[in-house]
C-alpha cells in the first residue's frame, strides 16, 4: 500500500502589529525566552514551498501553521493545502501561546493529518529531489540514531529543554537493551563516521545525547498519542507555558522516543547540513546553488551580530532563486 506522507510547517510573522500586541500583553507577566530574534524573517518561505512543488510533489497534505496571519502570496485555495490556526488543534487552556513547544506537541491533534508525517520549521527547505524513502520506509520514520555527549552548545533554556528529555527517556528506557534489541539500527553503515560516536559512549549507563542534525523530523501520529498518554503531566506542563523556558521538553522527546523503542528506519546523516545565517553566508549560497544536499536548514541566532541583516537576507534569497526561480502553484 502507497504510503500518505504530510508536511507540517508552523509560521509566524513577527513584524504582524496584532500579533506583536497580543504577544505584548504577556510579555511583562509571563516568565520565558521572549527574544524578538525567534520571529525575525528571513523572507524565504515563498522558496519553502517551490522547493516542495519541485523536488517532493509526492506529498499528499502541507498543513499550514500560523497564528492568524497569512502570506500575501500564498494561493489559500491549493487542494494540498490546508491551513491551520493555533485554536484549530491546540487545546484551549494552552492559547495563546508564543512558545513552539505546545504547538509541535500537539500535532496529532490536526484534524486529518496523516499517520506519516514530516514536521518542517520554516527555516529548513527542500533543495534536491526527494523521495519518500527519504523520509519513511516500511512504515518507519527514517533518522539517523547516533549516541552523543550531552554538550552545552545552545543557549541555556535550549540546553535545559535537552535535558529534561534525556532524564525522561533514561527514567523509561534502558539503554544497553534497548540498542541491543535493534543493534543492526545503531549501527548502520549509512551512518559512516558517526558510528565511532556511538561505541564511545557505549559504556555509559545512560543515554548521554543524541546527533541532532535540525533537519525535518519524520513522525508517527500514533507516537504522539503513546507519549500524551504516557507522560501526560510532562507535555500538560510544558504546554502551558506561553514562551520558552528551562522546564520545557520539546518534540526531540518523541524522536528519541522512536530511538528507543527500534521505531525507526536508519538514514545517512548526508541528507542534509545545518548552517548558521551570519555575517558572511558564502557556505549557504553554495549549498544552495549546487544543490549540495537534499534538506537544509538556514538557522537565524543572535551569536553572531549580523551588521547588515538586509543585505544578507538577500544574498541568501537570490540563491535559493537560481535553482528555484519558476513561481509555484502554491503562490497567487
């Protein structure tokens, strides 16, 4: 049988005057990481969906995440589209929120999303053709499961989120049988030099890491409904905070969640590359133009002052414009 496999991408404009104002009225009140920077747009989503049209026209749905507003290019009524607003699916005791934890926590609660399902932030694009496999195979999510030291290389809530989903998966699973049940998963040749990562931390009680490669994540609808009912009180807690704070678990709780129980396909790491939009993005435009990997992510952080963010924003731009140049018929 034909696998039905979604996207699902949520979006925020942060210069929507509305949004800012009611984001505003619990900015003073409500404890959280409320860094302008987390809805600063790079205005590439137009780029997002050409690169889906081209290079991944199997998809069945694109479900459309957005607080309220839209952008005014995006053809609303594309059959593949269905758009969707926070009170859509997310609880009403959660809303509003300004924190992208309750929102990817409650994906399976979209009406109609498909058991199969890949979720995309807006700033990972699709650059080279694709095929399903790419994503799932024999009904299994596709990642690649590589052991890593927890290393403190995000900012503090970031680096606190990770952690409080390694103590939830260590207080669950145990490590030694968990990779024995599916040895041939843990180390798999795709995964080439990462593998000596893994028997380094093999003699470690615990789960240390994982390789997180912020790329799109591929998802079972039927993993969510296992972890809400398993670990209610976590996710019930994390939902309801409206920004971003150190208490937080985030959807990587559900990925290795799928590492723990075999629940995946394993994949090279090659199929993509995480850069940082920075002051000099010569490394973005020439992943871009020659069609280095197939997924990408272009990550926006204030580690590094941008002097000329608009300049910048368009070099990237007219990158992603030399390979995906032709208007979609997503757009108007």
């Amino acid at each position: 049988m034909d696998t039905k496999i979604d996207f699902v991408i949520p979006w925020v404009d942060g210069s929507d005057p509305n949004w800012q104002n009611e984001k505003s009225r619990y900015d003073k009140t409500v404890t959280g990481d409320k860094r302008n920077i987390r809805y600063r747009d790079l205005d590439n989503l137009i780029y997002w969906f050409r690169g889906v049209e081209k290079f991944a026209p199997w998809v069945n749905k694109i479900h459309f995440v957005t607080w309220g507003h839209l952008p005014s290019w995006l053809n609303t009524q594309h059959p593949k589209l269905n758009i969707l607003y926070h009170q859509d699916f997310i609880p009403e005791k959660y809303l509003p929120t300004f924190n992208t934890r309750p929102i990817e926590l409650n994906f399976h609660r979209i009406e109609g999303l498909s058991n199969h399902f890949v979720y995309f932030n807006d700033d990972m694009f699709i650059i080279k053709p694709t095929e399903k496999k790419d994503f799932f195979k024999k009904g299994l999510p596709c990642d690649t499961a590589v052991l890593m030291p927890l290393i403190s290389k995000f900012r503090n809530s970031t680096m606190a989120n990770v952690a409080n989903v390694m103590e939830v998966i260590n207080t669950t699973y145990e490590k030694n049988r968990a990779i024995k049940k599916n040895i041939s998963k843990w180390f798999h040749i795709s995964y080439g030099k990462y593998l000596l990562s893994t028997l380094l931390m093999l003699p470690y009680k615990d789960f240390t890491g994982f390789l997180n490669q912020h790329l799109p994540n591929s998802y079972l609808k039927s993993t969510y409904e296992e972890l809400w009912e398993d670990e209610y009180k976590i996710l019930d807690k994390t939902c309801d905070n409206k920004f971003r704070t150190g208490r937080d678990v985030n959807q990587q709780l559900l990925k290795y969640k799928q590492f723990a129980e075999g629940n995946f396909s394993p994949r090279s790491p090659r199929i993509g590359k995480t850069f940082h939009f920075n002051n000099n993005n010569k490394d973005i435009v020439q992943s871009i133009k020659r069609q280095k990997f197939k997924l990408i992510c272009i990550n926006d952080n204030d580690s590094d002052p941008i002097e000329d963010f608009e300049y910048q924003k368009e070099v990237v731009k007219s990158a992603f414009n030399y390979i995906l140049d032709k208007k979609s018929s997503f757009e108007i």
